[in-house]
C-alpha cells in the first residue's frame, strides 16, 4: 500500500473547499493508500481550522476524529531543520521521515523546492493523482 505524508494545506484544503486534497483523503479513508500524520501537523491543522477559518471547538473535535480515523499516528524521533523560511514545514518531513513514506503530498512551495527529502519524492496532490490509474503502488 502506498503511504505519505500529507501536509496540513491537505487536510485544511480538503475539510474546507474540497476537490483533489479531499480525493486523497477519500483513498485514506477507503483504505486504497496509508496517510502517516504526526501531533505536530494534526495540531497545525486544528490550530489553522480555528484562527484562519474560524471553527469552533465541535467543529474541531469532529475534525481531529474523522483524520484520526484514517491516518496512521507516528511519533518522530528526530528533529530537522532543513526549511529555514518555515520551521513549521520541517514537522512534515521528520514525520515523512520517520514513517518512510513514499510521498509527501503539499501545496506548499517550501517543501515543493526541495524536490525530495531522503528519496522521498515531494509532490503536489494533482500530480500524484493525475495518472490514470493514480499513481497508487510505492516506489520501493
């Protein structure tokens, strides 16, 4: 089963407006790929919904329980300090990193740049769903 990482502009994306990060999500939920997160990112990812987007705290609650409920929770051994622009970003590649997921999925143009951290291909949630099939067998 293909496993990544998504960044919290996936989950935040998909709760809030739909489309491909909720596709992805959908494939979690289904079983069909594995979504490794992190407290760090889910903690992001509830720490967005309620400042930016204003959810209130059974909005949140029901959040944190739907990703909770198709992600695979690992707990990084290591910190890194690659993304200098934006510490925050680092969280996703130590939880990449720790899980050995074969993608991280983002928006993000930080993580983006980088291409790929340890052989981890880094890439846009279109692109890894774009391929018919979607481009769902790991790498190794």
């Amino acid at each position: 089963m293909l496993s990544l990482t998504a960044d919290t502009n996936i989950y935040i994306s998909a709760l809030n407006f739909g489309g491909q990060p909720l596709r992805l999500l959908d494939l979690a939920r289904a079983g069909i790929v594995r979504i490794d997160i992190s407290e760090p990112i889910l903690d992001e990812v509830l720490r967005v919904l309620r400042d930016k987007f204003r959810w209130d705290a059974a909005m949140l609650s029901e959040a944190e329980d739907l990703i909770s409920g198709f992600t695979r929770r690992v707990a990084p051994t290591k910190e890194i300090d690659t993304i200098k622009e934006d510490p925050p970003d680092n969280r996703v590649l130590e939880c990449a990193e720790e899980a050995a997921s074969d993608f991280i999925v983002t928006g993000d143009r930080h993580l983006l740049r980088l291409g790929n951290h340890f052989a981890i291909p880094i890439v846009r949630v279109t692109d890894l769903l774009s391929t018919e099939p979607p481009q769902l067998h790991p790498r190794r």
